[in-house]
C-alpha cells in the first residue's frame, strides 16, 4: 500500500509540474505576443513623428497676385526663397509693377489654414526684406540675399508687396511644393 501511495504521489507530482509548466508556456508566448504589439505601436509613432517635422524644408515659393484692371486677380510672377551656405536666397520674378513705385515685402505668418488670412498674425514678421521696384513698365528680375532667416519659418505663411504707405498691392501664399 505504501508503494502505491508513492506512486500515485510521484504520479501527481509529474501531473502537477507538466500542468504548470503548460501553463508557465502559455501564459509566456501570450505575454510575449502581447509585449511586441506596443513595440510595434511606439516604432510606428516614432516613423510617424519624423514625417510631421517640418525642419527639412528648404525652400519655399509664393506665386503671387495682383488684383486686375478688368476685376479679379491676375498672376505677376514668383518669389521663392531657397536656403544656400551664404543665407536664404530670395530670387524675384515679377510683372505688373508700378515703374517707379517703391514696393515693401512683408510676411506674415499663418497657421495650416487653408490660405485663409484670418489665422494669420495681425502684424508682420519682425524683418526687413529689401525693396522692390522698377524704372521701366516691364518684368523684375531681381536675386537677394537675405540672413536670419530660414524658408521652415516661411512655410504657409503669406507675403503681401505694400506700397503707398501700405496699400496690399499683391500677395502670395508660400508653399513648399510650387517650386
């Protein structure tokens, strides 16, 4: 009776540790499968993230507008601005300029807006972008240099051409893809 009781012991023992160690795996490959899932979530916002930053834009181009005689707008050209070693170099491409009139570039900053002008700043970046004009009625073609400035900061922001003393003569929404 004593063997028998040894063996039905030793039996239990074996039956116990078999249903613990089937259970010791189960649980593990369930928590491993459950461990990978977040791994996978936290790579995938990670790669998302780096899609959002916007610090890779170098450059940027506004096609700008005038309103015209026969009502309406009217395009006048470009003005794109393409970051270089010496600055950000703003190359202007424009007609429809009053000869002789001095034209004062300023740019306001805007939310993701869809080109509405009301998210935009009430007052224009604080920089002084050189002034525009031309002698003759025809096309200006001018390139500057302008420092302390990069075209990330310009990125659907808006750019108005004022002249006499602040009446919006043109403007243009920059943008990365118009180049």
């Amino acid at each position: 009776m004593q063997k028998l009781i040894k063996k039905m012991f030793t039996f239990a023992s074996v039956l116990a540790a078999a249903v613990i160690l089937t259970g010791c795996s189960n649980m593990c490959a369930q928590k491993k499968k459950h461990h990978h899932k977040p791994a996978k979530a936290q790579e995938t916002v990670v790669v998302y993230q780096s899609y959002e930053t916007t610090g890779d834009i170098d450059r940027v181009s506004a096609k700008m507008y005038t309103r015209s005689s026969h009502g309406g707008e009217s395009k006048m050209g470009y003005i794109k601005f393409v970051e270089t070693d010496n600055g950000l170099k703003m190359s202007v491409d424009l007609k429809d300029l009053r000869p002789g009139v001095t034209y004062t570039a300023k740019i306001y900053q805007c939310g993701s807006c869809n080109n509405d002008s009301m998210c935009c700043d009430k007052s224009p970046m604080p920089l002084e972008l050189p002034k525009l004009m031309v002698k003759n009625a025809g096309r200006l073609e001018e390139t500057f240099i302008i420092r302390g400035l990069t075209a990330n900061q310009l990125n659907n922001a808006k750019i108005y051409l004022e002249r006499d003393g602040g009446y919006k003569a043109a403007w243009g929404t920059f943008d990365r893809g118009m180049m």
